[in-house]
C-alpha cells in the first residue's frame, strides 16, 4: 500500500485490470493482497484474529441463512434484494476472515477458514443460525441483526487496526440498506393485514431470546477495546433500542416479553457454544469443500 493511499482507499482501489478489489469478485485468491495488514502495535494479533472471526462468522453464518431464500422468496424483488445482501455479508465475511489469517500470522485463507473449522471452532452469535421461519420471521432477524451490525461497524471505523476500520468504512453503507430494507418489510406486514400483523409478532417472538447476546462483551472483546481496537457492544445498545422502538412503533407491534436464551455453561455463541441449526448449517455449507478438498471451478 502507498504511503499516501488508506487501507480504506486500497480496498476499493481497482486492481491494474481495472477490476475491483472488494470482495464480490471472483479471480484473486487473497482479498487483502497488496494491502499492508500487519498488526498494529500493541495490539496482540491472536485476540484479533479471533475478533475478526466473531464478526466475519456472523457475517458468513447470516449470508447462508439468507440465501436460502433463493426461489422461495414472496415476491421476484424481495428475491433480488434478498440475494444482494446475502453477497454484501459474503464479501463482509471474506475480508474479516482473511484478515484473521494474516492477524495470527498462520497465513489460512477465508476458505480455510469457512470450509475446514467444525461447528464448535465457530464464533458467530447464534441469532445468526436459527432456522428461517417464514418471511416475517426473517426480517425480523435482518432488521436486529442489521440495525444492531450497523451501529458496531459504524464505531469500529474508528477503530485502531487500519484494516478492520476499512473493512467497517466499507459495510456501513451496505448495512444502512440492509436495515432499512428489513425496516420496511417489518412495517408492511405488521401494519397489514390481521394475519400478517400476527406472523410479524411470531417472528420477532422467535427473534427476540436471541438479542440479549448481541450486546454481552465477550473477554476478547474487552481486551481489543482497551487497545482501541473493538467496540464494546454494550454501548450501542441504547441507539439499537431507538431504532428498533421506532420500527415497531411503526408497525404497531411490541417488544415480545420473552426471556432470553440462556447460554451453555455460561458459554455464548462467541465461545463456540451453539444451537443444534448451526450443525446442520455447517455441514451443508461445507460438503462440496470437504468431499473435494482443492478442487477449483
């Protein structure tokens, strides 16, 4: 990277092709190449490796429960729309995992990293990996995980790691459109119809156990944020809170009275303790990489 030139600048430069760097496309091996990703001082590469997985497996994890809506969305738009946010957090996922490789130095790529890990060396939240439910149960998940995706990276492009706040600097925008897409959908159906009205209420009953987790800081988390590296979630809890009160204020629904999920043994999803659905996820996600370890197409 030029002395002049932002991770954030390098990573939606134009390769000299004058194809994009970013994520979406295919033809590079490494997203990060020519990108100066050495750990910044004094933060421990091994906790950052490890933070960039919590975010780049919610990311991975959240883009696979979407795309299975590909042919069964309602309607042909909400099948686009549905289809792009789910390559908006695959490209999110592929730089936060290949910045984990090159952050703990064992030089694994995001393929690596997606295809050969077991359920339980996964970091993702588990609101991430519930089952679909019905369409009113899926934007209520997108509009909490989005509304709650987008207040971290907001922060996170503060952060003191050049390369995560590029990574953060570019998901904002898509996160913006993914909330507000969500948003809209929530209020469509929970001002629609009395049937509709009542699936809304469902899925964000479905949802809701799963929200407390999102703002639990994980000790890594705790130790990258005195580095000034990561986001304590726990601070932005009161602007999700807002968001969220105006949405279903909106839709005229409520905030479920459900209690939350407990957790394993005191273990989260950040510890690698999850819900049966991510085993079965899993192992769909990575059944051609496994029976084919190396194959290229």
């Amino acid at each position: 990277m030029a002395d002049d030139e932002s991770a954030y600048q390098a990573l939606i430069a134009t390769d000299s092709d004058g194809n994009a760097r970013w994520a979406f496309g295919t033809g590079f091996h490494d997203p990060l190449a020519g990108i100066d990703t050495s750990v910044p001082a004094g933060v421990d590469g091994d906790d950052l490796a490890a933070y960039c997985l919590m975010l780049g497996d919610d990311a991975l994890v959240m883009s696979h429960r979407i795309t299975e809506w590909c042919t069964h969305a309602p309607e042909i738009e909400a099948e686009l729309a549905l289809a792009n946010i789910a390559l908006d957090l695959l490209g999110q996922a592929r730089m936060l995992l290949a910045r984990a490789g090159h952050a703990d130095a064992t030089g694994r790529d995001e393929d690596q990293y997606a295809f050969f890990r077991a359920d339980h060396e996964f970091r993702n939240v588990r609101l991430t990996e519930i089952v679909n439910g019905d369409f009113g149960h899926t934007m209520a998940r997108l509009l909490v995980f989005a509304a709650w995706r987008l207040e971290l990276c907001t922060r996170l492009r503060d952060s003191a790691d050049p390369v995560l706040a590029a990574i953060a600097g570019k998901a904002v925008n898509e996160l913006r459109y993914h909330r507000d897409y969500a948003a809209g959908w929530v209020v469509r159906l929970g001002d629609g119809t009395d049937h509709s009205h009542e699936r809304m209420c469902d899925g964000l009953a479905a949802v809701w156990p799963l929200v407390d987790e999102l703002f639990d800081a994980h000790p890594i988390e705790r130790r990258l944020m005195n580095a000034g590296v990561a986001v304590d979630p726990a601070g932005v809890r009161d602007a999700f809170d807002a968001v969220m009160r105006n949405v279903l204020d909106a839709a005229r629904l409520e905030v479920p009275d459900v209690a939350p999920l407990a957790m394993v043994s005191g273990r989260s999803g950040r510890d690698g303790a999850h819900t049966e659905a991510l085993g079965y996820l899993v192992a769909e996600l990575q059944s051609v990489a496994r029976q084919h370890p190396g194959a290229t197409w």
